[in-house]
C-alpha cells in the first residue's frame, strides 16, 4: 500500500530527489522497469447474459450466468449456473469465504444455487459472508434462517473482505421491486483498483462521484449488447457506450490507455455467434472479451519508467 506523505515532507523530499540529481556528474542514463507488479486473480467465471441455454451449459458458445471470483475466495453473484460455474473449474465452494450480490434478477442471484453452495462448504467453517441488498437478504433468510452472515448493502456501504475494500456503488438497472438497488462494486486491492459495473448501463453520477479521484487499473463493463440501436441500452450497455464512457474516464483521469477495459455479460442473441468475429469486436478496440473460467490479473499499471544513474 502506498503511504501518504504529508505534503510538506513530499515536497520536501521531491525537491532534494531532484537536487541530488543535479549535483550529478553527467553520466550515461537507462531507463530500468521493474518486474511484473504483484498482481490479484480476478477469474471470470460466468460471463453470459440470461439468453443462454443453461441446460446445455459446457457446450460451445453457452456461456455461464454471471459470476467472477476474485482472490480465490470472494465470489461476486451467484445465478441460475452458479454452482457449476465453481464445480466445472474446480473450485471447491469451501474456498469462498464471502458472496458479493450485485441484483436480485435470476442470472445474478438464485437462492437454490447459493444454498447448494452452503451445503457444499459443510458446516466446519464459519458462515459464508453474503453481502447483498436487504430485499435479496431477506429472501434468502426466509429459506435457510442462520446458515449465513448476512451483511446488507445499499449504495455507498463501504466494507472490507479479506485484501478487498469495497464500495458499494448504484447501479442503472431495473429490478421488479424497484425500491430495491442494483449495485457496481468499486474494488481497492494493493494491487490495483477494479470497477465491477454489471448489470446496468453507463455510469450514474453518484457512482462516478464515489469512485472520485481512483484510478481504476480495470473495468469489467455489462457489454450485453454489441451493436448499437437496440432497446436494453436503457439498462445494458453496448459497444459504443463503453467507448463514450472510456473516452470519459479517460478525460477525467480516473482511466488511461493502461486500463484493463473487461467485456462481460454478453448475451448470445446480441453478439455475433461466431467467436473470432465477437472477439475481433473487443480486439479492434484494445479492450478484452471476458471468458467463462479465464483468469485476469488485476495489477496496478506500471508507474512512470525510473530513470536510474548507469557506471
Ligand atoms: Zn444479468
Ligand atoms: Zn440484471
């Protein structure tokens, strides 16, 4: 973790740097990077919108309902495929120490899965930590009452699960019972910061006012809708927003060309079918196609090359 300096003794310091620096004897100069940052797995895991067939899940082209574990133990959303997305990569449920729930829709948040799931980790470990809107909470608590730490979110809740801080940030997306609040999670690791922004189109300003003045080292967009011009661009993204929302960021700082830009929820239906068309769509803009069960790694960007003195 980076630790602040009051202001005086960074100038302080700045200043000094660059006297010494001065004082130098002219010498041959090199410009050193260091190795790989240290870096968190962040592990796609379901990477589909709700128009797959999830009966043939495993099949080409089916991919999972959403789902992403991040540091091997934090699952974020837990829908229609949500135990095979874990059993079908290997990932054994007592690994999770924490579910993360960004909306109640049945492709994000199906109580059955996440009960399979609790049954799984076996009764031995401490309650898996669901973190959710108090609508999804009480759902669950109505059917399985004290098999799980319940921790309600609403927008803005501020909280830490192992290496992660998160925030809680509101979400563009409708849900049947509308007083209830789909969430984005603005995710601080010491490796890098992550923006989870699925489900919902664009960003809302309160979320942009959340996330402030971070850098954001990767986005995972809600890329539901390749080609512009259809009807969900009200609450999924599609290829052009993601572009306009980039530029945005970029403009504002809290993105730059070193961003990781992660397209996700993607719906069968609003993708071309054929794999090297939909990923020449992420490719041609510098940006990834997310896959059920491959990992990314989240690292903060390399900092500005480090100009060291040579013999
Ligand atoms: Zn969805
Ligand atoms: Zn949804």
């Amino acid at each position: 973790m980076k630790t602040a300096l009051p202001r005086r003794s960074f100038l302080t310091r700045t200043l000094a740097a660059g006297t010494a620096a001065a004082a130098l004897p002219a010498r041959r100069v090199r410009a050193v990077t260091a190795g790989p940052a240290p870096s968190i797995t962040v592990r796609t895991l379901g990477t589909g919108a709700a128009d797959h067939d999830w009966k043939r899940i495993g099949e080409p082209g089916v991919r999972g309902s959403a789902a992403t574990l991040i540091d091997g133990h934090v699952l974020i959303d837990c829908g229609t495929t949500g135990y095979t997305n874990l059993t079908r990569f290997d990932i054994p449920p007592r690994a999770l120490t924490d579910l993360l729930i960004t909306h109640s829709h049945g492709d994000h948040f199906a109580p059955d899965q996440i009960f399979n799931v609790l049954e799984a980790r076996g009764p031995d470990l401490p309650p898996l930590g669901i973190w959710a809107s108090p609508q999804a909470l009480a759902t669950l608590a109505r059917a399985q009452p004290g098999r799980f730490a319940a921790h309600p979110l609403v927008a803005g809740t501020v909280f830490d699960v192992g290496r992660l801080h998160v925030t809680a940030l509101p979400a563009n997306h409708l849900l049947p019972d509308p007083s209830e609040q789909a969430l984005h999670f603005l995710i601080e690791t010491p490796c890098g910061t992550l923006l989870y922004a699925l489900d919902g189109a664009w960003l809302l300003k309160q979320a942009r006012l959340l996330i402030g003045k971070r850098r954001l080292d990767m986005i995972i967009w809600d890329a539901t809708v390749a080609h512009s011009g259809d009807f969900r661009a009200f609450e999924h993204n599609d290829l052009a927003m993601i572009g306009l929302m980039m530029a945005s960021l970029t403009t504002t700082g809290a993105a730059d060309s070193r961003t990781v830009c992660v397209l996700d929820h993607i719906a069968r239906t609003l993708w071309p079918a054929d794999p090297q068309e939909a990923e020449k769509l992420a490719s041609d803009r510098g940006w990834t196609l997310a896959a059920d069960g491959v990992p990314l790694h989240l690292r903060r960007a390399p900092q500005q090359r480090v100009p060291a003195v040579m013999p």
